[in-house]
C-alpha cells in the first residue's frame, strides 16, 4: 500500500465537502476495489451534497445507491470488506448508524481480533454528525464517545477541508474499520486544500495555535469557536493554546500531555454529551499522567447539555458549547479563578 | 462396482463420484464425532464457555457445501462446527481453538462461536443472530464487483428469518443480482422458541417470493436432496440469475447449549427424529446403490474416529497464547 505523502505544490481553496469529494474522486481513481455505498449518493448527489457527480464520473457500479436499509447496507460493506473491497460507506446522518450498530460493534470492529487476525475488514463509515441546523433530536447528534468505545474501530473527527480530505484517505489506507465524523455545519466552509494525494494521519492530533497559559482540546466545530474565542483572549494577553484533536480514538496522549505540562490548564471543548464524553476520557488520561502535577487548576469540561438536541433555535444553541463559553470559561481557568 | 443407473436413483448418486460420496460420509461422520469429542470434553473442564452442538444436522452441512470450491465463500451460524468442517477446515485445528490453544484457527481469540477457516472460505460463524446475512451478500458484492465467479452460502437458522438483518440482506441480494445462496437450516426451534409459534408464514423458503428469488423446501436428513436443491441454486448463482433461498428441515438432537434443559419439547420429538438420523440414512444409501459396502463404511467412520482423537491430541499438546497478548489482532500490525 502507498501510503507515501504526495503533496502537489498546487493548493486550492475548496469546502470541506468539495475536499471530501476530491478525496473520494481520487480513491476511487486510484484503486478499483474503492466503492462508494449509501443513501441517495447517486444521482441525488447525497443528503449534504458531498458525493455530487461522482456518479456521473465513475458509474453506478462504483457509487451505490443502497436501499434505505442501514443495518443490512453497512452489514454488505462490512461483508465486502472483508473478501476484497474498500467500501466508503455513507450513513445519510451519524444518527441512523443506531441502526447498524450491530454490523459496526459485534462485526467490523471484531472480525478481525474473532478470526485471530486471519481476516480484516477495511471499511470506512462516513458519518454526518453533529447540531445547528434546526434539525431537532434524530438528526444532529455527535455519537464519536460511543464508537470510540469500541476496541478494533478507529474515529476520526476533522475540522478544516484539508483535513476532511486527509483524514478520509488516511481512513481508506488503514487496514482495519475507521469512522469519519463529518460535522454538517463544516460541510460549506472553504479552506486551503493541497491537490493530489495524500494522508493526516490517524492518531496525530495538532497543535493550530501556540499559547502558554491555558490548553483547550477541541474538535470538529469547536475547534474554530476555540480559536476564536483565543483570538479574543488575546487582547487580554490571555494565550490559550489550541489542540484540533482530529482523531478521538486512539487519542494523541503525546500532544495532549505536552500542552498541559507547558500550561498547567486544561479545557476539553466537544459536542457530544458531557457525561461519559470524549472530554471526559481527555480528562482521565491527563489526570493519570505525569501532567497531573504540572495542573495548577481543575480540569473543565464543556460538553453538550444532558438533553437530546431540540428544535427551537435558541435551545438548540444553548445545547452544545458556543464560541463566549469557551471564552468565559478559558479565561476563568487562565486568571486562576476556576 | 457397478452404478446404479436407473430413474430413480438419488440426484448425489448420479452427480458424485464415488470418491467424493466416500468423502461425504466421512465428513458427516466427522462432524458427529467432532461434537461429541467437544461434548465430552468439556464435561471433563478441557474447554469452557459454551457451545451449541449441530448433532442431527450434518446431512444440511456437507451436502451444502458439495460443490464450493475453497474459492466460495461460507458465512456460518453459532451452530457453525459443521459448516466449518463441511467447507474443509482441519479438526485439529478446531480442537485448539475449543481449547484456547495459540495454534487454533483463532489463535484462541473466538472458540466455538467465532470458528473460522478463511483459507477454504469459511468466513466465521457468527455470535449474532442473523449477523452473517447482511456480510455474506458484501461478499457476493465483491465477487460480482471484481469480475470473479465464485458464489457465497450464507447459512442461518430458523429463528434469524425474523430479524431485519434477513429481510434487508435478501433484498439487496435480488435487486443487484449477486451470486448467494440464503440456507437456511429450520431446526424448528430458536432456542425454545417454535418457529412455527414465531414465524407468520408455513415455511421459511416462503419468505422468498417477498424478495423475488427461487424459494425451496427440502428434507434437510436427506444428503441428496438438499445436494440437488444447491445444485440448482449455485447454477443459478454462478451464471449471473442472482439469489435463491433453500430452506433444510432438520433438526438438532441436542439442547440449544450446555444450559438448556429441553423443556419446550418432548422426549417422542426428539426420539422420533433421532430415528432419522441423517448418517445412518445416508450410510445405507450409499451401500443400496453400491457406492460402498458394509466393511468400506466401516473403515471411513474408522478414519474419521482417528482424525478426532488425533485432533484432540494435537488440541491438548499445542500451547496457550501468551497473557501479554491480549491486544493482539485488535488491530493489524503496523510495520516497524
């Protein structure tokens, strides 16, 4: 396998789903067993737009439309898998992979530990996650926790375009299941995205903006409202520094610990439910490390609301953390008044 | 040895060679004897856990697989021991996975209910209910897709008709035409549960007109019959026509695991279908038509009995993988 980083001098300016689709386009140019498998992904294009003309470029052979049938459709990607193919299969939203949950959990992520590494299953799950945009509580959820749970899967959470793209061919050359978390509210924003393939590797988390007084970890979404609210605290001469965390299992324990140790303060920003959450096993692995003693204040968690996402627009806001809660909360931590 | 040739010999007698019946019969032995030496050895504490024992039902297994090839694939059921010997796998082998063993198909990692043989094409059986449909018919899928001729079995019993997996795998299956076999093994009970109490239509094979594929319902005892219903179905498959359902009638001797205390049935059922054991039945078949006499018969039970106690032997001497490596196979081992 090539997993060799072939970065074109060429960047372009492209949305997080044209990246995406760019990743898509160019696997599937790469490598005949790629199939793209999903919900309306042919001619509709796909819910979100990210698949498009894929169809018309490579036929209906290789971009599948599937019934709406989530639990057999990700059980035949799986099946696929295993025997030769590279499925990317779409779920239509992450909230409708409950419904494949056995295909996911009991299956892909198993097979290959059951069968004693005799067999793998190299699939990838694409997943529209995440809430704002009014679509209430079966639509918007962020389920990276609960299949970051799950030994024999990894999780992957991108934040930019470049990414997005990265991260998807990253997903596609590892031998074993990997779960994508697209967030939706991304899907059309535009950022610099090198041509040509190559990989963000799984497991690497980035450090998008140095500071020295306070740490946030943040993903997806919240890594902008991170960096925007530590653009703010910067005129305070509060440097917070940013952690795009891009992959939620397994988790760059590396980087995380390093930041903590230079700040001695810790924010997990993340938009699935606080309890049990991805910042809560951020705030464990720190707390059982040799950055324990380098904290100087409690660790602070900003999670989303123990309620499912409603529908009205200012509960669905109040639900999942915003851009002056990170603010307020970084700068307590930073002041010392947490 | 003179072959019968007349109408009215069974379709296995006319289709096989004599070798190969040979190799049928002992491969249902050796299932019989496999189960019974895992029986035994876990009431003597060699293997743990549980397991869920296909005595009764060998006929369904090997005349199944008849006609795959190792490049065929089979997903398997928790009641997968047969499949798995039937597909071609080494019961040695098989003991050390029972056992725990380092050297077992798993490496010890899945025992009795993740059994598997991926080299002859024997996908897994599976611990879920139902988990295997949906995989098979991604297996049809890349056969289909990369232009191969090889077909997929995907076994289930009666009581995974009734979970969605079923009816969303079946219909994928018929609308894009791929090269799998549904058999269903109706062992009339998902574990207490009749499937004539949970099942709204009179017989599985039913289930397929819903889905637009041949549906047939065989004597699952009868080694013949349910060779020629694969027969047709693997034809069928391999030129490209798509899916068919079998449905096999049988029935498991034992309890549904080590836990079960048979209240749900009666002790006449059990005789009444012990009396058409599949074994002798097709024993006898094979020596009415001349295939093999008594003393042949003999030696290839003989012959399977020694593949069991070696199998055993090679099980208990083989070692346990080592405690450090309990994260092994998670994931695939990424090059140095």
């Amino acid at each position: 396998m090539n997993a060799q980083v072939q970065i074109d001098a060429q960047v372009r300016e492209l949305s997080y789903a044209e990246a995406i689709r760019e990743a898509m386009a160019i696997a599937l140019e790469r490598d005949p067993a790629v199939v793209l498998m999903g919900e309306d992904i042919g001619t509709y294009g796909g819910a979100f737009q990210v698949t498009g003309d894929l169809i018309d470029r490579f036929g209906p052979d290789r971009v599948m439309d599937t019934p709406i049938s989530e639990l057999g459709g990700a059980g035949v990607a799986v099946g696929a898998a295993l025997t030769g193919l590279k499925p990317i299969f779409e779920f239509q939203f992450s909230d409708f992979a409950a419904l494949a949950m056995e295909q996911i959990v009991n299956q892909a992520a198993k097979l290959r530990y059951m069968l004693g590494g005799e067999a793998e299953v190299p699939v990838v799950f694409r997943m529209p996650s995440g809430s704002g945009t009014g679509a209430a509580a079966q639509h918007s959820q962020s389920f990276e926790a609960w299949f970051g749970h799950v030994p024999g899967l990894k999780v992957v959470q991108p934040s930019t375009p470049a990414e997005a793209k990265g991260l998807l061919l990253a997903a596609l050359a590892d031998p074993d299941p990997v779960i994508v978390f697209e967030h939706k509210l991304l899907y059309k924003m535009k950022g610099p995205v090198p041509a040509g393939h190559y990989i963000t590797p799984i497991g690497k988390a980035a450090v998008v903006r140095p500071g020295q007084h306070v740490t946030i970890v943040a993903s997806a979404i919240m890594v902008h409202r991170a960096l925007e609210a530590a653009a703010k605290l910067a005129r305070e001469g509060i440097e917070a520094e940013v952690i795009d965390l891009r992959t939620v299992r397994p988790l760059d324990r590396e980087t995380i610990i390093a930041s903590v140790k230079k700040t001695g303060k810790l924010l997990c920003v993340y938009e699935g439910v606080k309890t049990l959450g991805v910042g809560a096993e951020i705030s464990a692995l720190v707390a059982e490390s040799e950055a324990f003693d380098y904290l100087d204040a409690p660790i602070q968690r900003l999670g989303g609301a123990e309620a499912p996402i409603p529908y009205n627009p200012d509960l669905e806001r109040a639900a999942v953390p915003q851009m002056p809660d990170i603010e307020r909360v970084a700068r307590q931590l930073a002041k010392g008044e947490v | 040895m003179m072959r019968d040739t007349q109408e009215n010999t069974p379709f296995a007698i006319r289709q096989f060679s004599p070798a190969q019946l040979r190799e049928a019969l002992r491969k249902m032995h050796l299932i019989r004897l496999f189960e019974e030496g895992a029986e035994e050895s876990y009431m003597r504490g060699l293997i743990h856990g549980t397991m869920h024992l296909s005595i009764g039902q060998e006929a369904s297994a090997v005349a199944t697989c008849m006609e795959l090839t190792d490049a065929d694939k089979i997903t398997s059921t928790h009641r997968g021991h047969g499949h798995c010997i039937a597909k071609g796998a080494d019961v040695g082998r098989m003991f050390a996975e029972f056992f725990g063993k380092e050297t077992g198909y798993c490496h010890g990692r899945g025992g009795s209910m993740h059994i598997a043989d991926v080299k002859t094409g024997n996908l897994g059986a599976n611990g879920i209910v139902g988990g295997g449909l949906p995989i098979a018919v991604g297996a049809a899928l890349t056969a289909k897709r990369l232009g191969r001729d090889d077909v997929t079995v995907c076994f289930f019993g009666d009581g995974a008709n009734n979970e969605g997996a079923f009816h969303e795998a079946l219909n994928m299956a018929a609308i894009w035409k791929l090269p799998v076999i549904f058999v269903c093994e109706n062992n009339k009970y998902g574990m207490s549960t009749a499937a004539a109490y949970a099942t709204a239509v009179p017989n599985i094979a039913d289930r397929a007109v819903a889905y637009s594929m041949p549906g047939v319902t065989v004597d699952g005892n009868d080694f013949s019959a349910v060779a020629e219903a694969l027969h047709d179905a693997i034809a069928r498959a391999r030129a490209g026509e798509g899916p068919s359902l079998v449905e096999n009638l049988t029935y498991r001797w034992r309890g549904h695991s080590k836990s079960d205390r048979n209240r749900y049935r009666t002790k006449d059922e059990i005789e009444e279908w012990m009396s058409r054991d599949p074994i002798a039945r097709f024993r006898a078949e094979l020596i009415a038509h001349g295939v093999l006499d008594e003393a042949e018969a003999d030696a290839v039970e003989a012959e399977a009995q020694a593949a069991v106690a070696a199998g055993i032997d090679f099980a208990r001497q083989s070692p346990a993988p080592g405690i450090g490596d309990v994260t092994k196979f998670v994931h695939a081992e990424v090059a140095a």
